[in-house]
C-alpha cells in the first residue's frame, strides 16, 4: 500500500507543487521542471510508453501543444523569445504527453484545491498586511492573482459539482479562502476575468437542470459571501477610486499612469509590427520603440519604461510572435471548449471557469508569459479535463 501511495505521489508531483510550492516561492516554475522530469521518470517505469501513446492518439490538445512548442522554438532561434515562457511550455507538454489522467481523482483534487486556496491566502496576507508590502512581493501580484483566481475557479466548479454536503462544505470554503486572496491582490484585470468567470458560470447555473442546490446551502454562501464582501470593502474601494482618478487624468490628456502606460503600448503595436506581422518582432521589437522614440512616434515615458510586455496576451503575442502567433492563443482558448463533448459535469465547469478567466484577463495581462500562470492553465485543462477516459471523474 504504502509503495502504491509512493508511485502515485510522486506521479502527481507536478500538480502537488502546482499547489503548494508554486505559491511560495518566487522561482518556483522553474523548480517545476524538476518535479515534471521526477513524475515522467516514474511514469515511464510504472507505465512505459503505454500513457504517451494514449495520450498522443487521444489529446487533441496536446498536439496543439505540440505545435506551440514547435513555433515557440522556431522564433526562439529566428528573432528571440522568453526563455522562461519556452521552458514552461515545453515542461508543460511533456507532463500532458505522458501523464496517465486516470490519477487525478475528485478526491484528490479537492486535496489540492483546499490547501492552495489556504496557502495562497496566508501568502497574500502575510505580505500584503503583515509586512505591510503592499503589492511588492517576492511574486509578481498580477500573476499570482490569476494564480488564486484559477483555484477559485476549480473550487467553484468542485462546490457546484459535489453532491456529497461534506465536499460542498469544504470546496465553498476553499472558494471564499482563495477569493479573499485574490482582493488582497488588487489585481484589477483579474478581477474583471474573475467576475466574468461568476457570472458565466451563473449563466451555465441558470439554465442546466443537472445542479441541486438546497435553500440552506444558499443562506450559507449569502451570509458567508456578504461577510467576505464586508471584509473586503475597504481594499476594493480604495482600487475602484485609483481607477476612477487615473480614467480622469486620461480623459484631461494625462497618459502617465497606469491603464495610460497601457494604452500607449497598445497604441504602439500597430508600428512594431509594421512590415512583420506574420511573424512578429520577437526580442527585437525593444529596437523597435528606440527607433520608434527617436522619430518621435512614442512618447518619452513610454521609451524609459522599456516595456517586458504589453499587458495585453492578444497585442503581446502578435507584436513578438506575430500573427501565426495569435492564432495558436485563439486555439488556445478555443479548442479547450471543443473537446467538452464528452466530458463529465466537473471537466465541463473546470474548463469554462479557466478558459473565461485567462482569456479576459489576457486583455489586461499576460498570463501565458508567466511559468506559473502557464502551469496552472496546461496542467489543468491538458492533463485533466481533455481526457478521453471520464470514468475517474467522479470515484476516488
């Protein structure tokens, strides 16, 4: 038993950092590497080659992946990319390629949903407030919001799926642990794709009969979520007048602050891209807005601020990797949605969740640079909700 245990433990590695380490430690992707190579060893002893040529002839996805890794490489080599990004996709790919799904039961990602949603929030916590950061912590607070965005999207779809009361009790309670995170955030893009992520899944609520819901499991979440909503008025209020004050200095034609830095680098990509758009600038597009600067196109708080990235998934992909580039993260967000057909309840709510969630904060981030956010989405929507063997969905 204890040798069974073992194997599948260190199988799941991936997702059990995904769950803890992943939101500690400020270069925790790249310890991620390691934990895939330790579960695709172990894979291959248990397993052979048996997982990879199920997964190869039955996820669709991963061939996308596949793909993706394949042009990533080809810009990497003809004009520069991210290193990081490169590596956490490939990482990713592999895990997809040879991960038997058939291990990831409903128990145990409750497992991981509960503690992640705990441990994101003391890490938000403790450095929002008790060491008083604000948003500079060791992790990026956009990415890391995105981070606890998707547990409460997994958590919500576990809450909504369960029909046993101890697993709703416990998922609801890893739902508002990790939304009370992601306020302390104060992440703005994520919270408009958390709040399109509510309200399409309130939509998918409304209108599917599959659901039951008892009148005292409503009282709680009303009485829990206004307590939370009370909890958190101050930080939501305080963000909500910062954007209010920065809508009225662009209106009066400041666009030296933070959503007008954004729109001057979205206003920019147009002539980045100029005479390369099938494929993008890649590394070289920080040339480009020096030559950009000296003739006087674009402004001089844009030219110092020398851009990592566009904060915008969709400008960010076309400017570096043009738009063959595009098209792959439009497959990305689209083909996740096409292979529902014959998955089960909880793989139908986990890819929804996830998918509106990246692609609107996609509009103001860019979650598909960052390993971590990378890992979330791939893990997740590859190695999980794409299976074509559901029988282990619903069973321990």
């Amino acid at each position: 038993m204890f040798k069974k245990y073992l194997i599948n433990g260190l199988i799941l590695l991936p997702f059990i950092w995904l769950s803890t380490g992943m939101l500690i430690l400020r270069n925790g992707d790249k310890t991620m590497v390691a934990m895939v190579i330790i579960s695709l060893i172990t894979t291959l002893v248990v397993y052979g080659l048996t997982t990879l040529k199920r997964n190869l002839s039955t996820n669709k996805l991963l061939w996308l992946l596949l793909i993706i890794c394949g042009y990533f490489l080809f810009s990497y080599y003809y004009h520069g990319l991210s290193s990081r990004e490169i590596r956490a996709f490939i990482t990713a790919t592999l895990l997809v390629a040879i991960f038997p799904s058939s291990l990831i039961t409903k128990k145990t990602i409750i497992i991981l949903t509960f503690i992640s949603a705990g441990i994101s929030l003391c890490y938000a916590y403790y450095h929002a407030f008790y060491l008083g950061l604000g948003r500079n912590w060791p992790i990026n607070a956009i990415p890391y919001g995105t981070l606890i965005a998707g547990i409460s999207a997994i958590a919500l779809s576990l809450c909504l799926t369960s029909t046993n009361y101890k697993e709703k009790l416990i998922t609801f309670l890893a739902f508002i642990l990790s939304s009370y995170g992601l306020i302390i955030t104060e992440s703005r893009g994520v919270w408009l794709g958390y709040i399109t992520m509510l309200a399409v899944m309130f939509i998918i609520f409304m209108t599917t009969k599959k659901i039951k819901i008892t009148w005292r499991s409503i009282m709680l979440a009303f009485v829990v979520i206004i307590g939370v909503s009370v909890i958190s008025k101050p930080l939501i209020s305080q963000r909500l007048s910062q954007t209010q004050q920065e809508y009225n200095d662009i209106k009066s034609g400041n666009l030296n602050t933070s959503i007008g830095l954004r729109l001057q680098m979205w206003q920019s990509a147009p002539m980045i891209i100029e005479h390369h758009e099938l494929l993008g600038q890649g590394d070289q597009y920080i040339q480009v807005l020096d030559r950009l600067f000296h003739q006087g196109r674009i402004s001089q708080v844009l030219y110092t601020y020398q851009p990592a990235h566009f904060h915008n998934q969709f400008i960010d992909y076309i400017v570096k990797k043009g738009i063959i580039g595009l098209i792959l993260l439009l497959c990305l967000f689209i083909l996740p949605l096409r292979l529902l057909k014959n998955a089960s309840l909880l793989q139908r709510y986990i890819t929804i969740t996830l998918v509106s969630l990246f692609a609107v904060a996609s509009l103001t981030d860019v979650p598909f640079n960052h390993g971590q956010t990378i890992f979330m989405y791939i893990f997740w929507l590859g190695c999980f909700t794409t299976t074509s063997n559901n029988e282990h969905v619903n069973h321990d």
